[in-house]
C-alpha cells in the first residue's frame, strides 16, 4: 500500500505506524486518518502482527485535527457530509492491541486518538491537551468522554475548559498514561513492550483486549461476568495448555495462536 501522511513498517511481530505530516506537526486530516484506517485495518487481518504501535515525531504526536483543512466547514459538511469524523472510528474495530508512544504535543484530536489506543506510553517531553474551546469548537472525538473516565471529571474539566496542557508527568499520576521515558528511548521502549506482548497468544490478547474495553461499557457484575466466560473460553484453548505446562516443566512457553 503506498501512503502519503504516514510510514508503516514490521518490526519483528509488530506493526509500526508513524504519523508523517512534519510540516503540520502531524495535524490529522481525512487522508492521514484515511491511510491509519488502512494501514491498521491491514495489519489487524496480518497474521505475522500481533500488536501495533501508533507514533508520532519528537515534537510532535499530533497536533490535532487540521485546523486549516475544516476552518470552513459548515454544519451540513460536518453532519451530513461527516467530512471531519468519518474515518476516525476504523481503529475502534481493530482487535490487536495498539499502543500509542507519544513525544511532544497531543492536542485536540491528537490526544483523543492516542486515548482511543489501548494505552499510552509518554516520552518526558509529552503535553496533552485538548484545546478546541479555544478554537470556538469542542473535542469531537471523544476527549470529553475518555478523559474523565481516564482521569477524572475534575481534570478533565480543567483541560477542556482552560485548554491548558498537561506535561507527561501530571499525565502518569492522573493515570492518562501507563509509563513515561527519555525521549530518545520512546520508541524501543514502546516497541519492547510491544513485542512482549506479540510473544503472548493472539486469542488471548484479544480477550483481554475485549474484556478491559468492556469495562468501560457495561456495569461491574456484567463485565465480570463476561471476564469470567473468556477465562472461561482460554481453557478451550492449545495455548492454555501450552501456557500452563511450560510452567510446570520450568520452560517458556511456545504458543502458537490455537
Ligand atoms: C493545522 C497545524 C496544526 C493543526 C500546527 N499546525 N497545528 N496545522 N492543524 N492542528 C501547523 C502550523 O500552522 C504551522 O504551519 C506548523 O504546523 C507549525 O506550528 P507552529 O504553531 O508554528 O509551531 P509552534 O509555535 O511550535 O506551536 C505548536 C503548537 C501550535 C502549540 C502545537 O501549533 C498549536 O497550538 N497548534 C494547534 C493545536 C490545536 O488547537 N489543536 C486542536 C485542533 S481542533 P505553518 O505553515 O504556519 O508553518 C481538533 C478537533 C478534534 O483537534 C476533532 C476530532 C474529530
């Protein structure tokens, strides 16, 4: 597949995709968000990828939607046309763990898409923001909804409403993000753990995908009780055996997908 706004590689088990509109620090316009779509719908179906790992630049993850490219929308194309949010729910379908290793700004859409991965990994110079009130709009891809489910209702207040940023270290002790590293260390930090988990059977990372994502969907006893039928189902698995096995003779684990 050739792509314009972003590079997409294989390291070892993982699918790398790197947002690439230097000039506009990333800014996410149809095309970008188009060509992710793709590139994350081709390595979701790839069964040499077992986990994808979304990054940006050193000053930038992504500065948010292109501000230029929807300054003139009216409500027609934002509504019927869905010009600015057709293309941004693809990566709600992937069922592949994808990781967001994010240096530098990630603002308004920015920060939303790193939020719709399935965790953060921050390089120290990373600030989160979502900004657009100042812009005279809202966040319109679920930043009012994921922050304060991610890091309270307080905070989450004060950033949409202040459009201030938060550095990396208020970003990991409000549970935004999972760890923070040197910058220069980002990538392979992120693309270690990314590995670490390729080296996992894929149906069982995808369970758990789907039953962490559940808790945000449903009520604690009914999320328990979905938990309990995929641990369940794992015990119909060869990996599980496998898995368990190994253990017990004192080895790693050889899973193979079954
Ligand atoms: C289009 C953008 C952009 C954006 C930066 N650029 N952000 N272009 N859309 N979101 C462009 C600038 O116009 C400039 O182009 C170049 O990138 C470098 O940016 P500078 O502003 O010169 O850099 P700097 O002074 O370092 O400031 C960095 C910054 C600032 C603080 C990140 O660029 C900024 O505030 N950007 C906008 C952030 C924002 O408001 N994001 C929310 C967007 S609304 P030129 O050609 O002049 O060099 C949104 C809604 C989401 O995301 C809805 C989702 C569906």
């Amino acid at each position: 597949m050739e792509f314009e706004c972003i590079l997409v590689e294989t390291k070892e088990k993982v699918g790398l995709i790197t947002l690439h509109r230097p000039k506009a620090l990333n800014a996410l316009n149809d095309q970008l968000m188009n060509e992710l779509g793709q590139a994350l719908k081709s390595f979701d179906q790839n069964e040499a990828v077992q986990c994808i790992v979304i990054t940006g630049s050193e000053k930038a993850f992504a500065a948010g939607a292109d501000i230029a490219a929807m300054a003139n929308y009216s409500f027609m194309d934002t509504y019927k046309e869905d010009y600015i949010t057709r293309n941004w729910e693809t990566i709600r379908q992937i069922r592949k763990p994808v990781i967001a290793a994010v240096a530098g700004y990630a603002l308004g859409g920015g920060c939303e898409l790193a939020m719709m991965c399935d965790f953060i990994i921050a390089a120290d110079n990373a600030k989160f923001g979502q900004p657009e009130i100042k812009l005279g709009t809202l966040p319109g891809a679920g930043g009012t909804q994921r922050l304060p489910r991610a890091i309270s209702k307080s905070k989450a207040m004060d950033m949409c409403l202040t459009a201030r940023m938060m550095d990396a270290e208020e970003a990991e002790r409000a549970g935004l993000v999972s760890r923070i590293v040197p910058v220069d260390q980002l990538l392979e930090e992120a693309l270690t753990a990314a590995n670490t988990i390729a080296a996992m059977s894929l149906p069982v990372i995808m369970m758990i995908k789907e039953s962490v994502n559940r808790a945000y969907e449903t009520t604690l006893s009914e999320g328990v009780h979905f938990e309990r039928r995929l641990f369940q189902a794992s015990f119909g698995t060869e990996d599980q055996k496998e898995g368990m096995k190994a253990f017990m003779e004192k080895r790693p684990a050889a899973f193979k997908n079954k």
